[in-house]
C-alpha cells in the first residue's frame, strides 16, 4: 500500500481522469479497503474538492465542480498541452480571451518545473500563430467549454443552428467529438430527433447548454471523428473546387492534409495533386504561400489570377 500522500495524488488524479468511479473499482485500483478509501475521500473534501457519493450497491464517486477552483493534478503532457493552449487562445484564436489567457499563462509557467518551461519556450519560439489569430471565423469560448464539457460526460446537448442557407434549427443531439479541421470547429454528434449523424460549424452554432441527460456512446461510423468530418466535407457542394500540382514527391505532404483540410495523393515520383472544397479562395492562397514548394495551379482560374495578383504584389514590396 502507497503512503497516504501519494495515495491522495493516486486518487485524486483517478477522479479528474473519469466522470464517476464505482467505489470497489476505486478502491482496487488503489489497492485499498473501501473503509480506508472512504477516509481519504474525506481529507479531499477537507482539502476543497467537491466529491460526491452514491451510496448502495451501485454507489460511487464522483468529482463535481464547486464554489472555488481547487488545485489541479496534471502530468507533464497535460501541463505544457495547458500552456501551449493558453498561448494561442492569447493570440486571439478564440473571441475575448486574450487578456484572460494570458494572466493564466504567466501563473501557470511560473510554477512549471525548468524542464516543462523549457519545452514551453521551444514551442513558443518554433510556433507560428497566423496575424489575428484564428485562420478562421472565431468562435464563443463559452459555447466550446459547454460543448466539450459534454462531450466528455455523454450528456445531450441543445442548441440553435444556422444553416449556410440562414434556416435556423432547435437541435437535441448526443455529442461525440469536437473537431478543428483547415480554418474552422465541427460538432461531431448523433442529431437524435434525425436518427443520424451529423456534423455542426460551432461558428453557426448558438446558446449551447446541457440538458443533463445521460447517454451511451454510439459507434461512429468512420475511422475516427477527423475522418468523418472530412467524408462529410467532400459531400457538400462548396463554391470553388481548388486543384493544384506540387512539384515534390508525396511523401512529403502527405501529412499536411490534416493542417490545411485538403486532400493530397500521389501522381508521380516527383509530383502531388491537392484537392480542396472552399467557400472563398483566400484560404487556398494563404496554404500555397505557407507550404514552400513549386506548384500549379490547375483550377478554378480565379485561383490562379489571385495568386498571380498576390505574387506582384509582394514583388512590387521587394522593390522598396
């Protein structure tokens, strides 16, 4: 049996890692008496973290939030992941944030070991965060914690939608995945008043809230939930289709696809063919420039005179 101390650690970093915990199975895993796993999960509460149990047979425990913010357990991934997100929500990659974010940066480097500060200050440095911050529509921060929250506890979400076309919808649905794909984030979930799988722009999306309705996942119907926010991409018809040739070999694209939300596969030995269905060609323009290769551009022609446009443009700055 560990020492109390880390016995704490031991549970307290099992209740942030899992929404509710049957007491014999807690008590297992930490290889205790449920008597004694009883006794520590008082000294948590003592301590300000709100645990609740269920009693009888199938009773448990389960992390709640509370009135006050309670110390955090993080491993080193969590912690530099933590960081780096706070980084780029400073940025301005999510909407009235950036001041809040960085306030929390500085608390959290501040007590980061040397070893984690400097795999920060690494990727800081070698990160790039486009000029204004997201690439794309920015998105209500509120609105992705209520998603992503759950998500994580299988619980159904409602929401107001808008459709590309300006329609808006009441959705219940059951969430599965938060996705950011190319320049934008997508609700992966089951539409449960449609009995299908759907997926959601969260920029369209409005007033998300729990309705605390438990749910079990169901089997997504793909490889995983980037797959098949991409299948169902690839199925709605987008105002220009991009095609373009690389002039370099596929092995050194072929992880690109899931950066810039484009498809790319092999012609030959020395060539590459990306495909892209956007609403505007701003976004395609902006990927030509950052990818640093030759390429063609083979369609649509509006492409083509923008880039043309933009390469004069640069040149003309060179010339100053």
């Amino acid at each position: 049996m560990a020492n109390t101390s880390s016995r704490m650690l031991q549970l307290l970093s099992l209740l942030q890692n899992h929404r509710f915990w049957p007491g014999g199975e807690l008590a297992g895993k930490l290889e205790v008496s449920e008597r004694t796993l009883r006794r520590d999960i008082d000294r948590l509460r003592v301590l300000g973290y709100p645990v609740d149990a269920n009693r009888g047979v199938a009773g448990g425990y389960q992390l709640r939030s509370g009135a006050a913010m309670p110390p955090l357990l993080l491993d080193d991934e969590e912690a530099v992941a933590i960081a780096v997100g706070l980084r780029t929500a400073a940025g301005g990659a999510v909407e009235g944030i950036e001041e809040t974010s960085v306030r929390a940066l500085a608390k959290v480097v501040q007590v980061m070991p040397p070893r984690l500060r400097r795999r920060v200050d690494a990727l800081q440095t070698y990160t790039t965060v486009p000029a204004g911050g997201s690439r794309g529509p920015r998105v209500d921060p509120t609105a992705l914690t209520v998603i992503a929250q759950a998500c994580r506890d299988d619980e159904r979400l409602r929401f107001s939608y808008s459709a590309a076309d300006g329609v808006e919808t009441e959705r219940l649905v059951e969430p599965h995945r938060l996705v950011s794909l190319g320049r934008r984030w997508y609700l992966v979930c089951w539409d449960v008043e449609r009995a299908d799988w759907r997926t959601f722009r969260v920029d369209r999306l409005r007033e998300p809230r729990s309705t605390g309705t438990p749910f079990r996942q169901r089997p997504l119907p793909g490889e995983d939930a980037v797959a098949f926010v991409r299948s169902r991409l690839a199925s709605v018809p987008m105002q220009h289709r991009v095609e373009v040739v690389f002039h370099v070999p596929y092995a050194e694209l072929e992880n690109a696809s899931s950066d810039v939300g484009g498809t790319f596969s092999p012609i030959d030995e020395s060539s590459t063919r990306m495909v892209m269905n956007v609403d505007e060609l701003v976004w395609p323009a902006m990927v030509l420039t950052a990818m640093g290769h030759e390429f063609s551009v083979v369609s649509p022609p509006e492409l083509e005179e923008l880039v043309r446009s933009t390469a004069a443009r640069f040149a003309r700055a060179g010339d100053r």
